[in-house]
C-alpha cells in the first residue's frame, strides 16, 4: 500500500510540472507576441538593437552588430561611398525631366495639349536661405515626382533673393502661366479653370502627403506648403498609394539603403540656380585666379566663442587634409556667423593650410552697395545670422560650395543646419561625372566636440538638423570629439541600422497617422485605417477670376 501511494504522489508531482511547464510556454509565447511600446525600447536599447539587426539582417544582408550603441562616426560609416553612382542616375532623370517639361517646350505646345498641363509652384520669401531653398527644391522634386512643369514664385515682379541668385529659364513664372493661359483660351474653349491646389506639409491635420495619391489631382496647379527641409519631399516615400511611393524612391532611393542614396537636391541646385554676376564677382575676388578651394569649413556659432567647438573642427579639418594626397599646400575656406570664430580659427588653420575667407569689409565690387539698395540686416536675427550684412551669405554660399574634396559642418550646438546642407550638396555635384566619377572622392563630414554628445545626439532635434534621423536611444551617451562622414542626402526615416526617433518625433509623427515604434518601425496597416477613416482635405484658391 505505501508502495501504491508513493506512485500516486509521484504521479500527480508529474502531472503538476506538466502543467507548470505548458502554461510558462503560452506565458513566453505571449510575451514575444506583444507588440514593442516605445517608452520600453527607450529603456532597453540593447533590446532595440537586436530586434534591428535582425530586421536588418533578413532586408539587407548586413553583418549583425552586438553593440547595444554606436558613436556618430560608425553611425556614419561609409556615407561618403556609394551616393555618386546613384547620383549620376539621378542627373538622367533630372535632364529628361526638364527636357520634357521645359518652359522652352510646354509654353510652345498646341492650345489643346497645354491647357491639359499641369504645374507645381515653389514660392519662398527671403528669409533663412537654407530654409527658404528648400521651399523651391521640394517643388523641384514634386514637379518631378509628378511630371509636371515648374513654377517659380515672385513677389512684386523679383525672384526670392533674385539680387544674388539667377535662376534658369527651364522653368515659369506665374505671370507667364496666366498669359498664356488665357491666351490659350482654356476657360473659354476647354472650360478649364486656373486653380491651385495648396497643401501644408506643417498641418498634419490637413496634409495629403501620406493618404492621398498625387497623380490623380486635376488642379492645374499645386503648392505643395512649408517644406523648409529635405524631409517635407521624402515623406512620400511612405504614402499609401503605390503611384507615389514609386515615384518617390524612383527620386530619392530606397530609403533602407541609406549609404547609397542620390544627391538629389545637389543636382536639382546644378540645374536651377547659379550666382549672379555681382556674387560670382565676389567669389572669383576671394579665389584670386587661382584653382578651386580643396575644402570648406562653416562655423555655426550663434555668437557664442566655444573653445571646443574650434578645436574639434580643426581636428576635423586636420584629418580631411591628411586624407587627400600629397601635394601643394591645401586651400581651405573658412565660414561662420561669428567673426570673433573667424579671427580664432584663422590663426590655427593657417599652421597647416592657406585660408580663403570672404572680408566683406574689404571688397569694393557692386555687391559693397547692396546695404543701400538691397536686403538689410535685421537686428532681431543678429544672433542667429550674424552682424554682416545679408548678402554675405549668398557669397559665401557659392564661394563654400567651390570646394573640391570635402565640406565640414562644426556648430556650438546644432550641426548640419540647412545651409551647410546646401554647400555640401552643391559642391558635391561638381566632382560627378559619368565616364569619371572622382565624385566618390568628395566628403561631407560633421565635426562634434564631446560636450555635444553627453545625450548623445539626442540635442539634434530639429527635422532640419542632418542628424535627427539618428538622435534615439541607439546613439551612444558621452561620446568623445567626432568627426563624422555626413549623408549628402538627409534622411526623412528611420531605415538605416543605427537610426532611432527622438520621443518628441514619435508623438509629431502620431498626427501625421504613423506610429512609430522606438527604433524607428511603424504599421503600414494602421496608417491605411488612419487614411481611410480621415476626411480628404481639398483647399484651392482661383488664379484666374474670370
């Protein structure tokens, strides 16, 4: 009989730790089935990472990293290779593009076949440059995206900053697209009215960026608003429609394959704009006859006299130079907002390079009385612009882009702003070539000084800012001084390996319909809903009256 109930104990002991075991199995399987909540993947970055290398892993064929962070140099890795090839891809598409939707050929086509034509407008005013040609660059893409023809917006009969820049004559003016629409008899033989169709980008409530498909709008015109950056263009990367989605990466590659994305805003500046004759007066003044400088360093200083900020910059340009071959001694050009930055980099540059800087002080060309006639400098923005004179910038805009090898962004705080964004991109393009593409050889680096990276890039916060597509928990915290390759082409997503959101962005994103994820995933399926249940917001405004 004992020997009977010490089976039967022996029995239920097994039973019971059969159970045990089914039920922590379910309990496991439950938990890996539970979706990530991005407050938790904040806390545990180790987890984001594997979770990322896998993903990565199985899309891309990328090596695994066990790293639990990574420092803004391996963030950017090689940015510097790979672009030029898709760059030159991009150039094709660019040329066919205004070949065909050219002003010189629409403004020539039948009554018939141009009031069926449809437009895309990019208006600015003459705020922050960076900012403000974005407006007109964003335009540009869509007008590609879209196969329509480009519009260029005036106010009171003068082009934005129309004194420093010239524009092409492969686009329109707004004018010139009312004249001829009425001279084509439109509304009176087609029926067909001269409306434009305005979305805001920066009201996500309203925008159809994501939810709608482009293509199909019949409005003659669109003004795609507050684009200020190179993100507002790439959100269309993510629509929902196909059309669109194609169209973009068509554009701007696939945004997963972050180190060989095309410099598409370079090559739209190439074809656009180019500085006027008083500007190129001015730059040819500072170059003095001689080759084109090797590199470009911009100081983004807001007045403020760090001593770390310089330092790692002239580390930064230190190695750039070191990376070039041997030859004459290199020829550097140095710009910043902050002239007392100027006179302190200048001494230590000129210990290893010849420094090119733009003394506006100095230069008696035509551009010297452009205070009396042209844009003044506005007190409020001193801080922000600098004490000189508004048209400075556009010389040292074109006199930085000049630069042959390599264009370095430092900053007391935000690094990579739009207007150095805008140097790299359009020095880049000088070097691309398509039976010699010495291209490859160009880099746009980033210098930070380690009091920049105690959080990280978590600092970078702005969607203008180069590096806010990596400022997550996957940037390592208490980074010592970088000097980092910098995509040429700034990313709009969270594709790349090392690329986390901000929480500040994962809830600007929940307006737009995205739920992001802490490392930087969202659910196609909730956006579709999100689309599908919201209300198709149409505003249009009459162009022609009657």
């Amino acid at each position: 009989m004992r020997y009977a109930g010490s089976r039967r104990r022996r029995l239920k002991l097994h039973a019971l730790l059969l159970v045990c075991g089914v039920f922590t199995g379910l309990g496991l399987l439950l938990l890996t089935m539970r979706p990530v909540d991005p407050s938790t993947v904040a806390n545990f970055p180790i987890m984001v990472q594997a979770a990322r290398d896998v993903n990565a892993s199985s899309q891309l064929g990328k090596k695994k990293v066990s790293k639990p962070c990574a420092t803004v140099e391996q963030m950017g890795g090689d940015f510097s290779l790979g672009w030029w090839k898709e760059s030159i891809r991009v150039r094709r598409i660019i040329e066919d593009h205004f070949a065909l939707y050219g002003a010189s050929r629409v403004r020539s086509l039948p009554p018939e076949q141009f009031c069926r034509h449809g437009f895309v407008i990019g208006k600015a005013s003459e705020a922050g440059f960076g900012n403000e040609m974005y407006k007109i660059l964003t335009a540009a893409a869509l007008s590609i995206m879209l196969n329509r023809s480009l519009i260029i917006g005036q106010t009171r009969g003068k082009f934005p900053f129309g004194d420093y820049i010239s524009y092409t004559n492969l686009t329109f003016t707004l004018k010139e697209v009312k004249h001829l629409w009425r001279h084509s008899g439109c509304m009176k033989k087609y029926g067909r009215h001269l409306v434009m169709r305005i979305d805001d980008f920066q009201k996500p409530s309203a925008t159809n960026v994501l939810c709608s498909n482009w293509k199909d709008w019949e409005e003659p015109i669109i003004w795609f608003q507050g684009t200020t950056d190179a993100v507002g263009a790439q959100f269309f990367l993510k629509n929902i429609h196909p059309d669109m989605r194609s169209a973009a990466s068509t554009l701007f590659g696939q945004p997963e394959r972050i180190h060989s994305r095309p410099n598409v805003f370079g090559e739209l500046m190439r074809v656009l704009i180019s500085p006027s004759k008083d500007v190129e007066e001015a730059v040819n003044w500072v170059i003095g006859g001689s080759e084109d400088p090797d590199i470009t360093l911009h100081m983004r200083m807001l007045m403020n006299r760090s001593v770390r900020a310089v330092q790692a910059a002239l580390n930064c340009t230190k190695k750039a130079i070191d990376h070039l071959k041997q030859g004459p001694r290199r020829r550097v050009v140095l710009v910043s907002d902050t002239p007392s930055v100027i006179n302190s980099i200048q001494t230590s540059l000129s210990a290893f390079a010849e420094v090119l800087h733009f003394d506006y002080k100095l230069f008696k060309g035509n551009l010297s009385a452009a205070e009396l006639k042209g844009l003044h400098n506005l007190e409020f923005r001193v801080k922000d612009w600098g004490p000189a004179p508004r048209w400075v910038a556009f010389v040292d805009f074109f006199l930085a882009s000049r630069a042959k090898w390599a264009v370095i962004s430092g900053a007391h705080r935000r690094v990579g702003t739009t207007y150095v964004q805008l140097i790299a991109a359009l020095a880049a393009t000088r070097g691309v070539e398509e039976d010699f593409p010495t291209g490859s050889s160009f880099s746009f680096l980033s210098s930070f000084q380690s009091n920049l990276l105690t959080e990280g890039l978590g600092n970078q916060v702005g969607w203008g800012h180069v590096w806010n597509r990596f400022a997550g928990p996957l940037s390592c915290h208490n980074q010592s001084n970088q000097c980092a390759s910098t995509p040429l082409l700034p990313p709009s997503w969270w594709d790349g390996i090392w690329q986390s959101p901000i929480q500040r962005d994962i809830r600007r994103l929940e307006a737009y319909g995205i739920q992001l994820s802490g490392f930087g995933t969202f659910d196609e399926n909730h956006l579709c809903s999100f689309c599908n249940s919201r209300k198709t917001v149409v505003f249009t405004v009459p162009i022609i009256s009657k």
